[in-house]
C-alpha cells in the first residue's frame, strides 16, 4: 500500500522516539489535529504490515512500533529514499485523481481515494468538484452513485483524447523523449502508458522508413506515438472505438500509410486490429505538423488558393501597417501554407495539440500572441473552428520570426539608382544632378543621360 506524505511524517516520528508517544503529540508536531491522527492509524495499521511492522496503541500509555532493529531501519530507508507526491498539495493531488479516474473502470468510492491520497472524503468530494470542468471540456462526465462510488462516463473516443490530453499536459519533454534516447522513462510515462507498448509502437514506426513519419516534428511523431500506444492498450483491454470508417476516407494519401501502420503494428502484437481504428489513425497523421521545407510540395487538400485567402485575411487582421511587408515574405506564406492544413484537421476533429513553449511565448511575446488571438478569428468565421491558446502559440512562432525578418530588412541600407535627363540639353541635367546629390541621401546613385540615351 502507497505510503501518504502525512504517515511518512507519523511514521518518522514513531521511529525516531525510543518509547511511546501520545497522539495529541504526534499531532502538534504535524500540525493536524488528535482526530486526524487517529484516523490514520487506522490505514497506517495495514500500510506497515509488510515491512514487519506493528502498531502498538495503549490508552493512558501512548503509541509506538513493534521491530526488529533490522526492520525498523529498513522502513526508514523506504520512508527517507521514497519520491512521494505531496498529496496536501491540492493541484497535485487533483491531477492524479484525474488520472485515477481515467483509469478505473469500475466505480470507486471516495473513501478509497481518500485513503490512497491520506485526506478526508469531504476533501474528495471538493475534488471531485474542482475537476469537473477539465473532465467536461473532454466530454466526460463524473457519476456518482450513493453506495456505488464514482466513475467517469463518456465514449472510448472521449477517453482516448482526454488521456492524451492528460500526457500533453502533465508529462515533461524529457520523460516522453527518454523512451527515443534510450533512457528509462520516468514513473510519470508508466503510471500511464504501458512502457512495453510505446517501446514496440516506437521501434515498428522507426523501422518502416516512410517519408511522411519522418517529415513530421519530433512533438508530431510523438503524439503519434503516444496515440497508438493508449489506443493499443484500451484495445487489449476490450475498448473498441464503434464508429464506421467513412469511405471518403479511403481516397485520402494518408490512407495508405495507416493501412500500413495498422498492418506492422498487427504483426508486431500477434493481434487483429479494429478496422474502425484505420480513421483514427489518419486523421493523426493528417493533423500532425511537418518539418519546414521550402519545396513546394502539394499538401494542401483542402486548397491552396482557399489557404491563401484565409492567409491573406489572417494578415490583414494581424496588423494592417505591416500587412503589405508580411505578403511579399515568401518564406512566412508558405510556411503558414504547410502549418495550417494538419491546424484545420486538428481542429475540426478536436485533437489536442501539446505547445511545450506557449508559456513562454505568452511571456516573451504577448503583443504578438495578442494579435495573433485576433488573427486566429478569421479561422473561426472562415471554418467554424474555435482556435485554442496552444494553436495561437505556434501561429505566434510564424509571424513573430516573419516579423523579425521584415525588420531587418527594414534596418539594411537600400542603394537607388536615380536617372536625371533633360530635354533642354545634357549640360542642364549635370547642374540638376549636383544640386540633388546635396539634397539626397548617400545611399543614392545619381546619373546624367541625354535625351538620345534614352530606350524604350
């Protein structure tokens, strides 16, 4: 049984008196009243029970453990080397209720996540309020149940999403990548992917060598990854997304590539993958976003004239004094042209997509993010998609790097070469050529022509 943050400290102290000790003092030293001790006895009774510890409780004596020096020392190098979550903190105790819930099919009462997490049900039940909202914006909802206990309702494909919206939001860049680099995940990756999926899901993509998988971002294969990972997992446990692959579906170039992917995954598991599941997998691959390449490849399947629109009116309402500077930027329009496509797939289809960075572009370039939340508007009224913060942060990575460029352009000195003739003769050119190099700018090039010099 998991050791809480409070019977670490109940557990410290018994261990360190060498005679017992009253409750009311283990409760001042903690800083919780002599009721909440004793309640936690009650679980800290079972918890010790496999380290070969007793709890000893004597009215009119006080408590203490019953050891063996050997055992004792042992639960105290449990106690002192452990990495346990602070489950007083109430957004970290929140975030593993969540998954928790995410995870337990069956219904659980909240005394049992009250003992898990070391608080009280009344604590439980706040929790369980606290998070509804997140729950809710991925279409999943808590039912309760007097006698019953708790469980989350929604559809498999609810679950899928809000558990890779869980990963994106709560696992670290790092802790995803150490399954590339050859690394050991951390507990965090185990606690919600099985570790031996995302190694073979890895390797069987790896191994495939298509073109598409590697022209994606690293974050892009990942959430790929991660993907068909949870999707393997929820199918091994008997959860079956039940929704018909559209034939419209079938002429998409991205088709044949999940076709793939399900075929090598299928050998890889020795197991017969859901056809239902040939969608899902598209769509990832339709909605990630690629490494930038300046060819001119034809990715845009919704229209890259109907792109190109929507580019120009997204600039127009990013700011209208720069508008003009920012449409002769070649690099930024296409750019733009290659991210937005897989933004729409990801949008019409709600997929989350995970911006390590947008805290620090929210910080480092709020007037951009700004006029970015006003250029992500035309999308909405365009396509009926609402754009969300984590979107917005790429879209300020485009046009802050384009308004970059447009201002070292603006601070490069610009050469001109000027003409100056006269029909009165070349002699009253030379005079008018003098009297403007006085006037003009270094940076300009004044020449005398004569009336016959000049052409066409």
């Amino acid at each position: 049984m998991e050791l809480t943050p409070r019977i670490t400290k109940i557990l410290n102290i018994l261990l360190s008196q060498d005679e017992p000790i009253s409750e009311q003092e283990i409760a001042d030293q903690i800083g919780v009243s002599r009721r909440t001790i004793i309640r936690e006895f009650e679980y800290l009774e079972s918890a010790i029970k496999s380290y070969d510890v007793t709890l000893v409780r004597k009215k009119g004596t006080g408590v203490w453990v019953e050891a063996s020096e050997d055992k004792k020392k042992a639960l105290l190098q449990v106690l002192n080397g452990s990495d346990k979550k602070d489950w007083t903190d109430k957004s970290v105790r929140r975030k593993s209720l969540i998954l928790k819930l995410l995870q337990n099919k069956e219904p659980t009462k909240t005394f049992t996540y009250a003992n898990e997490f070391g608080v009280s049900e009344a604590t439980i039940s706040k929790d369980l309020k606290a998070i509804e909202g997140w729950l809710s914006d991925s279409h999943l909802e808590i039912i309760k149940k007097a006698g019953y206990g708790v469980v989350l309702k929604g559809s498999e494909e609810d679950f899928r999403h809000a558990l890779q919206r869980y990963m994106n939001e709560n696992i670290k860049d790092k802790e995803v990548r150490s399954i590339f680099t050859g690394n050991e995940p951390s507990d965090n990756i185990y606690e919600i992917l099985n570790s031996d999926y995302l190694e073979r899901v890895t390797k069987t993509l790896t191994r495939m060598d298509e073109p598409r998988l590697k022209s994606m971002t690293e974050s892009s294969f990942t959430g790929l990854i991660m993907h068909l990972t949870i999707s393997l997992d929820r199918i091994m446990q008997g959860e079956v997304i039940e929704s018909e692959l559209s034939e419209e579906y079938k002429l998409e170039d991205e088709y044949g590539l999940a076709v793939k992917i399900l075929k090598n995954l299928e050998q890889e598991f020795d197991i017969s993958i859901p056809k239902q599941e040939l969608g899902y997998i598209m769509l990832h691959i339709k909605g990630s976003k690629l490494q930038y390449t300046n060819q001119a490849n034809a990715l845009y399947s919704i229209g890259a004239e109907e792109i190109l629109d929507i580019v120009d009116q997204m600039i127009d309402a990013f700011d209208e004094e720069i508008a003009y500077e920012l449409k002769l930027d070649e690099d930024f329009i296409h750019g733009l042209l290659v991210h937005l496509e897989p933004t729409f797939i990801r949008l019409k289809n709600k997929m989350n997509i995970y911006n390590p960075i947008l805290k620090d572009i929210k910080e480092e370039y709020p007037d951009i993010f700004k006029k970015c939340q006003k250029a992500s508007t035309v999308i909405t009224k365009v396509t009926g998609f609402e754009v969300n913060d984590e979107e917005v942060g790429y879209l300020t990575m485009h046009f802050g790097a384009a308004i970059e460029r447009v201002n070292n352009q603006r601070r490069k000195e610009r050469c001109v070469e000027i003409g100056v003739i006269c029909a009165s003769g070349f002699g009253v050119a030379r005079l008018m050529l003098t009297k403007l190099k006085n006037q003009l700018d270094k940076q300009v090039n004044l020449h005398a022509f004569g009336k016959d010099e000049l052409t066409p």
